[in-house]
C-alpha cells in the first residue's frame, strides 16, 4: 500500500508571479529506516508532475520514502509566464537558470533537516545539472546529499546528440525534429511512442491516448533551444575546479530516440561515475 497522495502549490520567492504546482506523496511504512530522506522528481519538456504520479511516487511511497513531484512553469497547473512587454504568453517557460532557480528554491524550502535525493528526467535532468553546479558552486542547498540523472540532455546540450541521431537514423531524425517544431507529436499516438517510447505499439491504446492528452495541455516551450548553447557547458564536478558535489546516478534507456548512447556517457563523465542503461524500454523511462 502507499502513503497519502496531496497537492500543492510553491511561489519561488524571486518571482511571486509564479505557482508551482507539486504532487506529493507520503512514506506508506514510517519504519523502512528511510525516514527524513524526500525525493524530488522533475519533468521533462511538454511533461508535467503527472508524469510520476502513478508510477515511481507509489513506488518510492510503498518503499517507505517521502516523495514529490513538481511541474516547472507553464507545465502541468503551473503558471504560464506572461511577456512583461505584451502581456500575452511568454515564448518560452523560462530560461535554464530560472527553471534551476525555481528547483533550488523549492529544495531550499524543505528545510535542512530533510536529505534530499532529486532526480531529473530529460531536460529536467539538465535542469538539475544546473542546480548541482548552483549548489556546489555559489552555496546551493545544502540538504541534496544525491541525484538521478534520467535520460538526461548531458552538461554540453542537445545539439551534437542531434547532429549524431541524423548521421546514424536519417529519416527517425526527420521525424523527431518535425514532430517537435510543429508539435505534430500531440495529435499522432505513433508519431509520439517514436520519440518517448519504443516506437508504435509500445502503450495500450488507452493508455496512449491518456498521454497525448496529457502531452496537448502544454503550449509553452520549457526552453529556449536556440539560445541555450549561450548558457552551457553547464558546470560538473570533471570542469569545476572545487565544489562539494553530491553523488550521482546516471541513467539512460537502451531504445531512446533523444539521448543517444555518446550522450549518456558523457553525462556519466561529467560526473564522474558509469552510466546504467535500461534494456528494452525508451525515452520515457518513468512511464
């Protein structure tokens, strides 16, 4: 059985503008020895807080862990950002930074006498990258004594994981980068188990189509994708010269259309460890 499930809502104290919306579940067994330790999850681009909520909050409650997934902005029930000078949408959610910033705060705000374990799946494991840089550099929060890197964008961004995804699946890249500028993944259950799962068939219908309409509700890009090469390589424990780093755990899945094998491996370098793939499954590890 597992704990309690509730949610939330976190205002990042550097913009009040902005509610986060958090889903979190209770330790179901108190005395597994586990007690104190919180886990943190973040998503994903186009994914939300739902993306964990039936599948490792349960898992990680059943197994005596406190845990919490949170929707950065303009995902899940978050707010959208609103343009200052429009005020109309925003492009895009936010910058790497601002998403790290809203991550930092949060962790920050579940007090010290939490240990924190956070993890981060695709552009969220960036996301996080960037917060353990913040935290071992320029006095993070100190309660993450550890990370899971989960089929993570690595330290230097996507663009060569592109370039090498064309190079080696031409007409799979085709169909990734259309998909993803046009949003063509939103409305084409195929089209989307290409790129977060194993391909067409991967999910029962039903469960397909619960994504897809999960997937429609975001109308904002997470990130500025062109600009963000300005904001990387973001900072490791291999290119920092000091830092008190916690550890990590680097994950990645053996069919991912996204983050290819050079790019798993050089997340693990950055951070000093071996990766650990997950055979048969894709990009969306978590569901």
């Amino acid at each position: 059985w597992c704990g309690v499930v509730a949610s939330s809502t976190f205002t990042p104290p550097h913009d009040k503008t902005i509610k986060l919306e958090i889903i979190s579940q209770k330790s179901a067994n108190d005395d597994a020895g586990r007690k104190g330790v919180q886990i943190v999850l973040v998503h994903g681009s186009y994914h939300g807080a739902w993306c964990w909520k039936d599948t490792f909050m349960p898992y990680l409650s059943a197994r005596g862990f406190d845990v919490c997934a949170l929707s950065l902005r303009g995902h899940g029930t978050s707010t959208v950002p609103v343009d200052e000078e429009t005020g109309e949408r925003a492009k895009v959610a936010g910058s790497l930074q601002t998403h790290a910033d809203d991550v930092r705060t949060f962790l920050e705000s579940l007090g010290d006498d939490k240990q924190v374990v956070v993890v981060g799946h695709s552009f969220g494991g960036l996301i996080v990258q960037q917060v353990l840089a913040d935290q071992s550099t320029n006095g993070g929060p100190s309660n993450v004594v550890g990370a899971v890197l989960a089929c993570s964008v690595p330290p230097s961004g996507n663009q060569a994981m592109v370039g090498r995804i064309f190079k080696a699946a031409p007409w799979l890249s085709v169909k990734i980068t259309y998909a993803m500028i046009t949003d063509a993944f939103k409305k084409d259950a195929n089209l989307m188990q290409d790129i977060f799962f194993r391909g067409p068939g991967s999910l029962p219908d039903t469960e397909s189509l619960r994504i897809l309409e999960r997937l429609q509700e975001v109308q904002i890009r997470m990130l500025d994708v062109a600009a963000l090469p300005n904001d990387l390589p973001v900072k490791t424990p291999k290119s920092a010269a000091s830092g008190n780093w916690p550890p990590v755990l680097v994950l990645g899945a053996e069919q991912d259309s996204i983050v290819d094998s050079d790019g798993l491996r050089e997340t693990a370098d950055a951070f000093c460890t071996a990766p650990l793939t997950l055979a048969g499954i894709g990009h969306d590890v978590m569901l």
